[in-house]
C-alpha cells in the first residue's frame, strides 16, 4: 500500500479533507453531540464542547501517518463540517481497510454520505493502492447498509452478536467492495 495519508478529495457538493480543531464547533453541533447520531455508534454523545476538541487535537496529530485516513465531510455550499468518514481498522498485510461515517441529522436522506463513500473508496484503491474496502453495520440500521450498496458495496454476511455499539450488543452486516470490483464498475 501507499501511505499517502488524508489528502483533499472533491465531489459535486463536498469537499473531503483533514480535520483541524478549528472544526470543533461545527463538528460538536452538528453531529457529535446528537444521540439520534451515534444511537448506532461505539462512542457516546460528547458531553460538550471540550470532549470534540480533545478528540481533534488527538486526530489532528496523527495526520502525520500517511497510514491515517479520517475526513471532514464539508458542505461546499456554506463550508459547514457536517460529518466524517475514516478508516476504522487498516489491514497493510491484506491491503484492506474498514470504513465507519457519521453525519449531521439535517443531511440524512439526500444521499450526501454514498457520495462521500464512493470518493473514499476511489481514492482508497488509486492513491492508497488498497485490495479491498468494508465496513458493517447493526442489523438495526439498516439505512447505513443502503449507503454502502449505493457505493457499490457487496453484502457478505452477518456476523453474529459480534459488534458492541451504545444499544449493547449487536448482529454485525458486513459488506465489503474489491479493486477489480470497483475498476469494473
Ligand atoms: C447512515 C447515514 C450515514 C446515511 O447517510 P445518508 O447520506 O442519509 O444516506 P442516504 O441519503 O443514501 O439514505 C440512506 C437511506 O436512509 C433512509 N432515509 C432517507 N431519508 C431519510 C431521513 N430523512 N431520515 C432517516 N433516514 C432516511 C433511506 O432508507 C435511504 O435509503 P434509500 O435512498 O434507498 O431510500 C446517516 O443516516 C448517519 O450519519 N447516521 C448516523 C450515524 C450512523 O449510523 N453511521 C453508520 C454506522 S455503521
């Protein structure tokens, strides 16, 4: 793999970039601090605005590691950070990754994260030299499994009570999408 670490990405209405802690403010109120958010996520709804600035001081100092791969999805329309897109878990052996996202309630339904998904994994697989892309989600959320099938993602299986989110613990769907997959698509 190439580690070629967080670098700019633009689509037709998000530009996808590192994080700074100057994002604290739209990151804690637009995503960070809703329940409805991470309902389905591993970590619990920041308390306030200091918990989102110590998370961004920390992931703003590992973008020095080419091998660290986490976005802010920005609105280009306004600038706003509204969301985030990462690799969760880094395989270089395999050549794979594990991809988790989360974003603002006032976005859902407009197909802004499959947008976001697809520039990730292009990106993935033509800069970073990646084999293979997954990710997985609650049983119970399934809209985050239409997401990855809009980025072309295939279903693989379900992983049974092998995931630990904030409702306990949960029935995994994994999908994933190989290179030969994605440059045939
Ligand atoms: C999951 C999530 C990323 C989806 O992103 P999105 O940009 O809204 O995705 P889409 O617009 O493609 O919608 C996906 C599905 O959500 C559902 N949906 C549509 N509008 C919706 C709305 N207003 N509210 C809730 N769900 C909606 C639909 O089932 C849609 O599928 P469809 O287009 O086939 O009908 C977003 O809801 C989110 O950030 N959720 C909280 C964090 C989370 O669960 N992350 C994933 C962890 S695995």
């Amino acid at each position: 793999m190439i580690k070629c670490g967080t670098q700019r990405i633009e689509t037709d209405r998000l530009v996808l970039r590192p994080f700074t802690v100057g994002d604290t403010q739209d990151m804690y109120r637009n995503w960070a601090s809703d329940p409805e958010v991470t309902r389905f996520l591993t970590w619990p709804a920041h308390a306030n605005c200091d918990v989102t600035r110590m998370v961004l001081s920390d992931w703003a100092a590992r973008y020095a590691d080419g091998g660290y791969f986490n976005w802010a999805i920005e609105w280009k329309e306004n600038s706003s950070v509204i969301g985030s897109i990462a690799v969760v878990k880094l395989n270089e052996e395999t050549e794979a990754a594990d991809l988790g996202y989360c974003m603002s309630r006032a976005f859902w339904g407009r197909g802004v994260m499959p947008e976001a998904l697809k520039a990730v994994i292009g990106y993935l697989f033509d800069n970073a030299g990646l084999n293979r892309i997954a990710a997985c989600h609650d049983a119970n959320n399934p809209k985050s499994g239409r997401v990855m099938e809009k980025a072309g993602m295939k279903l693989e299986g379900i992983w049974r009570q092998a995931g630990k989110n904030n409702l306990g613990i949960c029935d995994e769907v994994w999908h994933s999408i190989l290179k030969s997959e994605w440059k045939a698509l």
